[in-house]
C-alpha cells in the first residue's frame, strides 16, 4: 500500500502561511557626534541633549568597536568645558567667602594658579581616565564573563558616559549629580555594548572606585599593555 | 583558549597610540601628583588595610629608578604588570606594522582562566595586607 510519505517539519523560522520571514529591526541611527553629516555644535549639542534625555537609546547608538578620536574629543571638550565653569564660580564663590572672613589668611594668586593647573591637566586626565580606567572596567567585565564587544566599545562608552560632566556648571550639587548619572550612563552604556547583565556591568563599574582607589591605574596599564593588540577588540 | 588570531590593521596601530598615549598621561599624572586629582589611598585612609593596588605607584617610581627588587616588594603583581606591559607597548606597534597576526578574544573566558587570575589578585593583596601587618 502507497503511502504518503511524512512531510518533514518546517523549520522554526519559515511561515507556514508562505509569508516572508520579519524583517530584523533596522540598526539604530548613529549618535550625532558621530555622523558628520551635522556640523560640529549643533552635533555636540544634539548629542548632549539625546545622552541626557534618553541615555539608553543614545547608548544603543553608540559604534561598537572602532576608533576613539570622535568619542575622546567628545569627553574632553564637555569635561574640559565642565572644570572651567567649576573652576570659575568656585573662584568667586571664594573670593566673596574670603571677603566675609577677613580675619583668615588666603592666597588668591595660588588659588587661581592650581586651578589653571588643573584645567591644562583636565583633558589629559580625562585620556587616562577613559583609557586606563576604561581598561579597569574592562578587565573586570572579562573576569564576570563578558566585554565580548571589546576593549573599543568600552572606552567609547566610558568616554560618552562623560556627557553629565557639562551639569558640575551648577554650582554645589552640580559635580554629585554629574558623577551620579555618569556612572549611570556607563552602567548602561556597558550592559548594552557588551550584551551583558546590569548587575555584572554595575560591579564592574563600582568596584575599582571602591576598592582600588586612584592607585589601580599603574595596575591596568600594564596589563592592557599585554592585551593591547586588540584582545576582545573583536576586529 | 578562546583567543583567536586575526590579521592586524590599521586600526591596531591606533588602538597602540591611543593607550599609549592614556598610559603616559597616567604616567605623567601619578608621578607629578598633580593636587587633589591623586591623593592617598581612601581605601587605606578609611579601612586601615591597603588595597588591591597599594604600592603601584612606589613600584612605579622603584622601576624606573632601576630598584627592581624593591618594586617587586611593594606590590608583586603590580610590578610585574608594569614590566610586563611596558614590554607589550614597546613590541605592540613593530608588530602590528610587521602584520603579525593579533590575539583577538572574542568570547567569554573560561570560568577557570578568570578564576585563576581572581585568585592571584587576591594572593597579592593577600601579601599585601600581611606584609602591612594592618598597619
């Protein structure tokens, strides 16, 4: 007796119906500061403002894994310009407090000297930081199983996180605040390039503060050194 | 292991300036102690016991004045990492200009790799804390 032969299952993905698969979800458009299609203020300041409202998906629009010219400058020039409004009103702030304290000795010349010091130091502060802290960072991401996208992806990422530094302009709260919401927007930033979980991404991010201080940093150098040649650069 | 090798490119040769150059600004920072950026150790100051990293910068300091024993003994691992890596930086751009193939790690490390590199971070702090004497 004939017959019918048994119809192999349909895979998974293929509609019965004979309807196309869904097509995979567009990628997200490309931060502004990273599209040169914007002249440069209006792209610094678009990207500010998408990194400030909407962190998350100014995060899922950051590139993965290539250079970091774009995203530096970025960081340096909000840091940059962060410090020297600080700077500033600090200045002032303590000029007037000085005023109502006459009795109490204060050198202004030497003030207003470590604070120019200090701001020629803030861009190559904020290159340590984003590459050697971001090597810190990514270090433990590896050892908690993840930074499959990169050595790259996370320094871009911590150098984008540095968006809220613009917010120390306002005076007393305006530095917590900044740091508060950088670390947020690093913690996710990282657990959307990485593909990792918040919980691993917020360990990785908080413990080298808590734990190794300022003095890590020779540590990291070092072994990024070894790492340099792109390990988990991912191409 | 999960590291594959992959052809070296361009953008290699950048990645090396770049943390070069990060390393040196970090350099540059630890040793002029610029004021207020790095100070003492808060982990120290608040705990009394040194951290994970206590001694690098004296290392640092012991190394580039040729006392490599004395960098051994304020933080091993540290100095070892720091020879290690200055070595790294020094080769890394010859080799990527030679086109030598790149260690690339695409996938997560194996629970045994990073486990082993748990515990020797925490054999040297380990050190650390009893050479200290909770000092």
């Amino acid at each position: 007796m004939d017959q019918e032969a048994p119809r192999p299952p349909e895979p998974p993905w293929q509609w019965s119906s004979g309807e196309p698969p869904p097509a995979p979800p567009p990628p997200a458009p490309l931060l502004p500061w990273e599209s040169s299609e914007q002249p440069l203020l209006p792209s610094l300041l678009s990207t500010v403002q998408l990194m400030l409202r909407d962190g998350g998906d100014a995060m899922q629009r950051v590139k993965r894994g290539v250079g970091f010219a774009r995203p530096l400058a970025y960081a340096v020039l909000l840091s940059w310009l962060g410090a020297a409004i600080s700077a500033a009103y600090q200045l002032f702030l303590n000029q007037s407090l000085w005023r109502l304290l006459p009795g109490l000795s204060h050198d202004t010349h030497t003030e207003v000297v470590a604070r120019g010091f200090a701001l020629l130091f803030t861009p190559v502060a904020v290159a340590a930081s984003a590459f050697v802290g971001g090597g810190i960072t990514h270090l433990l991401l590896v050892l908690l199983g993840g930074g499959r996208s990169g050595y790259r992806s996370t320094v871009r990422v911590a150098c984008y996180a540095n968006t809220p530094a613009v917010l120390s302009v306002i005076p007393l709260v305006g530095p917590l605040v900044a740091l508060v919401w950088g670390i947020y927007l690093e913690v996710r930033g990282l657990a959307i390039a990485h593909e990792m979980p918040i919980g691993s991404v917020l360990i990785a991010v908080i413990l080298p503060a808590v734990v190794c201080c300022g003095c890590g940093v020779w540590f990291v150098a070092s072994v990024l050194g070894l790492a340099i040649l792109g390990l988990g650069s991912g191409g | 292991m999960p590291i594959a090798f992959r052809p070296a490119t361009r953008s290699d040769l950048s990645t090396v300036a770049w943390l070069a150059a990060g390393a040196a600004a970090s350099v540059v920072l630890a040793l002029k102690g610029v004021p207020g950026l790095i100070g003492g150790c808060p982990f120290h100051r608040a705990l009394g016991l040194p951290c994970p990293t206590c001694g690098t910068t004296r290392a640092l300091e012991a190394l580039l004045a040729g006392r490599w024993l004395p960098a051994l003994a304020l933080n091993p691992l540290a100095a070892i990492a720091l020879v290690l890596g200055a070595i790294a930086l020094l080769i890394a751009p010859l080799w990527v200009l030679r086109g030598w193939p790149v260690p690339s790690a695409r996938e997560p490390w194996p629970r045994s790799i990073r486990l082993g590199l748990l515990a020797i971070v925490l054999a040297n702090w380990a050190y650390l804390v009893v050479r200290d004497g909770g000092r």
